[in-house]
C-alpha cells in the first residue's frame, strides 16, 4: 500500500536534480539522505516491530539521464 507513496517521494526528490547533480557523488548521497528522512515519514513514530528504522540504505541501480 505505501509503495506508490514510495514511488511518489523518489520521483518528486529526482525531479529537484539536475544533470550536474546526478553526476556529482557527493550530491547523488545527498539524494540519499533526503530519501531516508522523506521516505521514512510514511512510517509510524512507534512502529509495531522491533526495529525503528526500516530504511538504512538506498541503492542507485543505474541513473538514465535523459
């Protein structure tokens, strides 16, 4: 059910990026950053598993620059 709110937040995150930023690995793990906090509100404060952080890490298959 979250997964289009996921879709959504990555989509609007990559449309702020420009073809400099994408090239750039400092802005690319800004991007990263911003999509753990962003993503993570999605997320109940007190979730009901043990652990409170469900996204530690986003992975970049591939960036297609267009």
């Amino acid at each position: 059910a979250k997964l289009s709110k996921v879709k959504d937040i990555v989509l609007a995150e990559m449309q702020k990026l420009s073809v400099e930023d994408v090239k750039q690995s400092d802005a690319r793990e800004a991007l990263r950053q911003r999509l753990i906090s962003a993503i993570s509100q999605i997320f109940p404060s007190k979730p009901d598993w043990e652990d409170p952080e469900p996204i530690r890490k986003v992975l970049f298959e591939e960036f297609v620059i267009q």
